[in-house]
C-alpha cells in the first residue's frame, strides 16, 4: 500500500554524491535541519564510478612501473600486472558497489535519507518518486540545492544509438579485460582508462579528434602522450568517428575519418585518408554535461533554448540567478553546487563550493549574510576563478592549477612563463631517465603566481604547493624563501625561481 506524505526540512538536497553529502553536513553543522533525496548509490559517482575506482585501476600499473625505472628494484620485478588482483582491489575501493557506509555517516551525521526520484514543482516544493512505493511532498523552510552531478555526452555518431558502448561508468567497473579496446576522446577520463586498460592486458586505440589534452600545455601533454606510446596505446589523434555498426560476432566497427597524426578530421582529405577499426568494447569519454534534465527545473523558470543543453548561472555562494523568487529581496532558496552548477567539473572542488553552500544557506537563514559574500570568505567560493587544482593520473602524471598562459591573457594579465624540465637531484634518484617539464604562470605587475603545471612521475604531490602559492597570491620573492628539501623534486621550485631571475 502507496501512501503520499507531507515533510518539511530546512534544506532539500537533490542529489546525495559526495558534494550532497557536504552540503547537507554544513547545513546540518548550521543548525539546520537536511534531508538527502538519491535514487541510486549514497555517495554518488566518485565513490562508485569515476574516482575510486579509476585510481584503483591506475595505481597497480604505476607502481609496477616505478619499480621498474629503478636499478636494484627493477631486476627484482620479474611479473606483469595480475588483473584479477587489480580488479579485486578496485572492488574494495568501491565497497563492492554497496553503500551502507556512506548510509550509515549521512545517519550519525543527522541527515535524513529519501531513496527516490526527486524534482522540484514549485519555489521551495519537491516531489519525490519513493523507491519504497510511497510518493513524498517536500517543502523547503530555506533552501533546495541541485546536486545532480553530471551526465556523459553522447557523440553526434552515425549507429552510435543502436550498439552497447562503454561510458566511465562500465569502463571503472567492468570485471573483465577486453581483448581488443577503443576509447573515444582524447580528455583526462580517456587517456586515464586507455593507460589503466593498456597496462592490464587490452590492445587500446585511442581515437581523438583534435590533440590529446588539449586544455594543457603542450609540452606537458606530449609527455603524458610518449607515456601512452610507452604502453602500446595506438594512439589515432586528430582523427574522427564517422559510424560504430555491430558484427556478428558482437564486435563493433568504426568508421574513422582521418589518418596519421596531423590529418584533418574533417572535409574531403579525411574522408580519403579514412581507415576502419575493430574492437571488442568501445568506450566513449567526449566530456560530460549538468545531469539537470527531468528534475523540474521548468517548473520555476529555468529552461533550455530550443536544441540547447540546459546551463545554470548562480553566484559565488551556488544561488542560481533567474529562478522564480529566488532573487526577491531576503528570499533566495535555490542553489546548485558541484557538477551540476557547471563549473570545473572535479570532485575536490565541488566538495568545496558544496561546503561553501552549505555555509552561506546556514548563515542567511541565521540572518548574518545578505547579498554577495566577501571574496576569500568561508561562504564565497572564490577559487573557482583563480585556482582549480586538477590531476591527471597517467603515468606519467599531469598535475596543475590556476590559469595557464593563454588564460591569462584571456583575463587581461599581462602574464610570462617560466619552464624547465625536471632535472634535479630528486628526480635523478626517484627514476633512471626520468623525464619531466613545469612550468610557472606569473602576474608581472604584482609578481605572483596565476597558475603552474608539473607533468612528470609522481608530481602531483608538487600541486599542493602551487594551490597555496597561488591562493595566497605569494609574492615571488618570498617564495624565493621558500626552501625545497634536498634532495627532493621539489627543487624544480627553486630551479624555476632561478631561471625567473631571483
């Protein structure tokens, strides 16, 4: 027997990820009261499907691959990669898809749980789908927060509707190795999976239709790239898919538009120099956007254009702008936080803006924040503008944050670079022959750090440094100050200083 039931709750969370999580535990921490609507797995994509489990799969195969860049730890290293024990591990790391952990913190912390399908009917209103049957009246006393996460593009691709494919999501949890693997884009998820995949056994041609990282600096992407070659990853770049179909041996064919690296993926030339691939699985990893669809976002002004995905716009504390009510004087009530605001799309920052939400709803139900916060301040998500940390875990790694030099000038700074590649006492004792490259973005009115970028193994434990030069705008010549421990490959800071000029 279905029963329809009426709740009232301080905050509505949509969406229990990790960056739900985090903003109903700081409004909770606020004094609030919170509940938690999710239809799937409490603890959402990262934990299940994307970060966990990914490194898990990386992890192995670099730490076999360190061993081997080290005399006296190489000749010890006498085994491949034992799949099984990888996919083992990364099936712990995911709690064997099982939530009851994360149920239990959102229960101790005070949180209330729907399980269900959750959409927003009027300002303030939320109507949820129970899984248990019933069917739930939400309202709202402050605030409703999407927290959706996002969703994996599909690729204008001719029959790529009508065959079975891999997004991250089958990719981080498969429990098999194809024999023969494709993966489409040439972004952080596709270069991750085709190393992680190469390493456990999978012949892996990745195919891109522009060059391979294309938001970082070439120099550090090319090492990331030689890394992939290293590996045996074919690697078909500025190459375009014009058709998947399936055989009937339950193989798929792609109809590639493009030829050796530097081809044009487009036009008649691509047409002719066009090639075939067959493989057993095909992953797609072509970016992902806002999973804000069916989630009753019409229902208080907020739509699409005609053709278009829908793009939220909210302030620095996660208030989307132009939603019904939500910008009357001493009335806001909904926010987006994480992916679903549609921002740098990691889950490290969007813990922090959820964290940062959190606060802020908190703070004006207490009436102690009217309006736009102070930058820098515990409700202002600030970073988002100047420093995103990111990591990509190849081997070799690429690790950077802030603004590398052409948005900088973007920006309108009148910003240099300083590179080197990596070639300090440390690096020479962490690997035989190891190869790096950094690079540092500066603000020459003010002389301090924009941004940085490390590619190289193991940098991205140089990346912390970087966020806090970069957060507190550091002036160079006090990071002159900064003394690197010998020998470590830290001393790239000092290096980088020094060809600076100070």
């Amino acid at each position: 027997m279905t029963a329809q039931l009426e709740r009232e709750f301080d905050v509505i969370v949509i969406g229990a990820g990790a960056v739900g999580e985090n903003v109903a535990d700081r409004v909770v921490r606020g004094g609030l009261t919170a509940v938690l609507i999710e239809a799937e797995l409490v603890g959402g994509e990262c934990s299940y499907w994307a970060c966990m489990p990914s490194k898990a799969l990386l992890r192995p195969g670099t730490a076999l691959h360190g061993a081997q860049t080290v005399p006296g730890a190489k000749e010890a290293v006498t085994r491949t990669l034992d799949a099984a024990a990888v996919l083992k591990r990364r099936d712990y790391f995911t709690s064997q898809w099982q939530d009851d952990g994360q149920v239990k913190w959102v229960e101790e912390t005070g949180i209330e749980l729907i399980r269900g399908h959750g959409w927003i009917t009027a300002p303030r209103k939320v109507a949820v789908a129970g899984l248990d049957g019933n069917s739930y009246a939400l309202t709202a006393r402050h605030a409703v927060v999407v927290a959706t996460g996002s969703a994996p593009n599909q690729p204008p691709i001719e029959g790529l509707h009508d065959v079975e494919y891999w997004t991250t999501r089958e990719a981080t949890s498969a429990h098999a190795v194809p024999e023969r693997l494709a993966v489409l884009g040439g972004g952080v998820a596709g270069v991750e999976l085709a190393q992680a995949y190469a390493r456990l056994g999978a012949d892996v041609t990745l195919v891109a239709r522009g060059v391979l990282l294309g938001a970082f600096p070439e120099e550090a992407a090319e090492l990331v790239a030689a890394g992939l070659r290293a590996d045996g990853v074919d690697l078909r770049l500025h190459t375009g898919t014009r058709s998947v179909s399936e055989n009937d041996d339950g193989s798929l064919t792609l109809a590639l538009a493009g030829g050796p690296d530097g081809a044009p993926a487009t036009g008649p030339a691509a047409t002719a120099a066009g090639s075939s691939l067959t493989v057993d699985k095909l992953l797609v990893t072509t970016g992902r956007h806002p999973a804000l669809e069916g989630i009753g976002l019409d229902s208080v002004g907020l739509s699409a254009p005609q053709g278009q995905t829908l793009r939220l716009s909210t302030d620095s504390t996660g208030l989307v702008h132009h939603a019904a009510d939500n910008e009357a004087a001493g009335n806001p009530w909904l926010y987006a936080a994480g992916d679903a605001a549609g921002r740098a799309m990691l889950t490290h920052q969007g813990k922090y803006g959820a964290r940062a939400t959190g606060d802020a709803i908190a703070a004006r139900a207490r009436g102690e924040l009217t309006g736009e916060p102070v930058p820098w301040s515990r409700f202002a998500q600030t970073a988002y503008d100047h420093a995103v940390p990111n990591v990509v875990f190849t081997d070799p790694e690429l690790a950077n944050v802030g603004r590398t030099l052409a948005l900088a000038e973007k920006d309108g700074f009148r910003a240099s670079t300083v590179e080197l590649p990596i070639q300090v006492a440390g690096s020479s004792l962490h690997a035989e022959h190891y190869e790096g490259w950094a690079q540092l973005v500066i603000d020459e009115d003010r002389k301090v750090l924009l941004g940085a970028t490390f590619a190289g193994p193991d940098v991205a434990e140089l990346l912390h440094a970087a966020t806090i030069a970069v957060v507190g705008e550091v002036p160079l010549d006090r990071l002159w100050h900064a003394v690197p421990s010998y020998p470590t490959i830290s001393e790239v800071w000092l290096r980088l200083l020094e060809e600076y000029g100070l």
